[in-house]
C-alpha cells in the first residue's frame, strides 16, 4: 500500500471518527432525587397515580460539546468535553404495561421555567398506549429558576453554555436505549421506539438538532438515539447552536431536512400571528415529513392554560388561568397532537407513512382566508371549527400569554337557531365531522367519542 494511500485512509477515518463522535452520547451519571414533606420537584405531574403511572425525578450528570458552524455552514467543535448537570423527569408505566414507546421532551423554558406542554397534550394516548415521557431541562434560565425555587434539591445544578443541550438532549436519549444500564431510569423496560419532543421555542431546538445532529446523535452498537420526532408550537425559525451565534430566524436552516419521520402540528396562532409564521417554512409532503396545520387551534387554548395552570398555581402561587379580555379559545389542539404522535409512531414501526399534509389557506398578503362565520379556511378542521358554535380567533389581549390564548366568540341564540334548528340536527353533523376526521387519520376514536359526547349533551337545538 503506498504512503499516499496509506494517508488518504487515515485522514478518512479519523473524519468519519470524528463526525461520529460530535454528539454521540458519552458518560452520562443519573441521580434519583427523593420525594419528601419539605422537596418535591418543579413540574411534577398533578396526581399520576391516578391513571396508574410512577414520577420520578434525577439529575444528570455528564460533558457535551459545544458546537458553532464554520465558515461553509458545517457543524463543527467549539470546545470540547464541557461539563453540565441538569435534571429530568421520568413518567412511566408499570414495566407490564409499558408498550416500547419513549416520548422524550425538551421542556420548554419560553416562561423562565420549565412547562411540559406536549406531556399535557399527548398524554391522554400515553397512558392509553403504556408509553412512558421523559423531560429534559435544556436551558440555562430554567436551570437558574431551578437553583432559585429550591436551593438544596437543585445547587448543584449547571450549564454554561446553552449550546450544551444537544449532547444533553441526545445523551438521555441514548442512555433511556440501554436496558441494562444501572444509570438508565428505565432499566430493565424494553425500548424500541424513541420520539424527540418540543413545543414552541423548543420546538425550533428540536429543528436544529434534528437537522444537525440525528445522523451523529447515536446509541451503543450505532443505532440513533431517535427514530423521530413531534415538532410542535413551532415558528419559522431554528435556534442557534450556542450562546453567542445569531438565531436562524432567516436562514435555510429553518427548514426540516432530517433523513427521519418528523411531523410538524401547528395552531392557526403560529400560522396567521407569529412573527416569523410557521407558513414560512411549509414544506411539501416527503417520505420522512408531514405538517399538519389546525384551523382555529391556539398556541395556548384554554385545555393547555388550566393544565399548566394547576401546576403553576402549585409550584408559584400564580393563577390557573390568565386574566385575558375575551373569552379563552375551547378549541383544543391536545387531540390532533395524539394522533401524530400516533402516526409518527407507526410510520417508525412499520413505514405506514400517516395521511397527507394540511394546510390552513392563505391569502396573497399571507393572511388566513376566512369564511362567513369568521374562521380559518383549510386545514385540518375538528368539529368545533367544522360544526361551529362561533368564532374562533388565534389571539386575545391581556398580559402574556393572552396574546397567545386565542379567544371565542359565541354566536347569538338567532344564529345558532338557523344554523342548527334541532339538537338532533346538531349532533349528527358532529357525528359527521368526526367521523371523517377518524377515516383520514386526523382523529383518534376515543377523541371523536368526546366530541360526540359533548355535542349530545349540548343544549344546542333544544
């Protein structure tokens, strides 16, 4: 073999070795933290007993790299091996019960701390399906909040660079793959199947490192850390890859280009009112991408406000719910949400790809196409919004999050009256609307049941 081979060998090797190694996952340590009368975790879930779950909570321990793109928009080394301890929260089934799934959730941090959204609007199918959730603290500000809310259960905690919640995020993951591994939080459960979460600002982490780090991001004997991902709540943007790089607000790197299932869910609030509109980086249907667009939905509908208010309200003292102008939108997102999980994860297990994409209409202004009640044109429509008893807009006014609440206006007695001149009238088109949404794939049964329930016990009609 001559010399010249001989280098043109070892410098490929030593690239693949090291484009392998950016983010697959190292030594992670994992520290169970007792529940006691005097410390209990940020963001437990209210009561999983309930529906028969276990909540624990660890700190994690481990180094990741921090990242930056060079000169030609590759990913490369910043600084190596940089020490971090944050935590996660770890939701599960009795091992019996546990079906192989694992979502994994970058907790978002968008309030100053950590909120659970896709937990709130997935886990009705999680604990139907015996899938087990798992949230991941990503940011520095959530970290801070944590040491401030209870100094003894989480001092110990840091992160000095943002940057570092892609190994984080991708180390758990791995990690959660290890059945056998004394560090695993859900050693001796059989994962077959992992799913990386976001909602919102962390839906943009999830597009930066589905983008940049799934193809490196890699479990024992190779295998990915993830098979998928939920992208939900998002805007048109990506996130930076460090502390100090400018956010991908207007960048390509905004759009989904993962060589995996990924689905996007958006409400109409990111399609139609934010800053850089999730329309912006609509993309078509391909063998490993979906969106999914719900006219009507809120970032923040009133189902997701109550949830996440009770455990504010818990933790902070806060109201359940905000004092917002206008009545609070009762569309909920949480039932399209389950059903992409749904068929993103059947898609993963047997290549069933899930039903085509849906689009909320837009006009040439990038404004939302509107019909004569006032809503939202296209899209995947649920029965509120097909079978509707008012309008449904994307936004409210008051303090944060009105803004992002979306709000309801009720039609008049006399509309409603023409509309639907007998409950029965009512309720069959209910029937109707959900049924076709079950038949496309947009709608789970047990969803289009509590339609149909809700509707038969209306007044509406009588």
């Amino acid at each position: 073999m001559s010399r010249t081979l001989q280098r043109w060998i070892g410098t490929t090797l030593a690239c693949l070795v090291g484009a392998l190694g950016a983010s697959q996952a190292g030594a992670i340590e994992t520290e169970r933290v007792a529940v006691t009368a005097t410390s209990t975790p940020f963001d437990a879930a209210i009561d999983p007993g309930a529906y028969g779950y276990l909540e624990d909570e660890y700190l994690v321990s481990g180094t990741g790299n921090v990242y930056e793109y060079d000169a030609a928009g590759a990913v490369r080394v910043r600084t190596h091996d940089v020490p971090y301890r944050s935590r996660i929260l770890v939701r599960r089934p009795p091992p019996h019960r546990f079906r192989g799934v694992v979502l994994v959730e970058l907790l978002n941090p968008t309030a100053g701390y950590d909120i659970d959204f896709e937990w709130h609007n997935t886990r009705k199918l999680l604990v139907r399906e015996g899938y087990a959730w798992v949230g991941v603290t990503i940011k520095d500000t959530a970290i801070d909040f944590l040491k401030d809310w209870d100094p003894a259960r989480y001092g110990t905690l840091a992160m000095s660079d943002r940057g570092l919640a892609y190994d984080l995020f991708a180390q758990v993951a791995a990690l959660l793959r290890e059945r056998n591994d004394p560090e695993n939080p859900l050693r001796g459960y059989r994962v077959d199947v992992v799913v990386g979460t976001g909602y919102s600002q962390s839906a943009d982490y999830l597009t930066t490192f589905s983008n940049e780090f799934h193809d490196t991001a890699l479990a024992a004997g190779g295998r990915h850390a993830f098979d998928g991902y939920l992208h939900t709540g998002g805007n048109g943007a990506a996130r930076r890859l460090n502390s100090t790089d400018p956010e991908l607000f207007i960048d390509d790197r905004r759009f989904n280009r993962v060589a995996a299932p990924l689905m996007r869910v958006q409400s109409e609030t990111e399609v139609g009112i934010f800053f850089y509109s999730s329309a912006t980086t609509r993309q078509p249907d391909s063998p490993t991408f979906r969106v999914y667009e719900i006219a009507g939905g809120s970032h923040a509908d009133a189902e997701t406000l109550e949830r996440t208010g009770e455990v504010a309200a818990r933790d902070l003292g806060l109201p359940v719910l905000p004092a917002c102008q206008d009545p609070l939108s009762p569309l909920a997102v949480g039932p399209v949400h389950r059903s992409a999980l749904a068929n993103l994860v059947r898609w993963i297990r047997t290549g069933t790809p899930p039903p085509p994409s849906r689009w909320i209409e837009l006009d040439g202004d990038g404004l939302v196409v509107r019909d004569g009640d006032g809503n939202a044109v296209g899209g995947i429509r649920l029965p509120p919004i097909d079978v509707p008893l008012g309008t449904f807009e994307p936004g409210n006014i008051g303090p944060l999050p009105c803004p992002l609440a979306g709000s309801f206006y009720a039609f008049d007695p006399a509309t409603l009256g023409v509309l639907y001149p007998s409950h029965g009238r009512y309720v069959s088109r209910v029937v109707s609307s959900a049924l076709d949404n079950v038949r496309a794939g947009y709608l789970l049964p047990g969803d289009a049941l509590g339609y149909v329930v809700e509707a038969a016990r209306s007044s509406v009609g009588h």
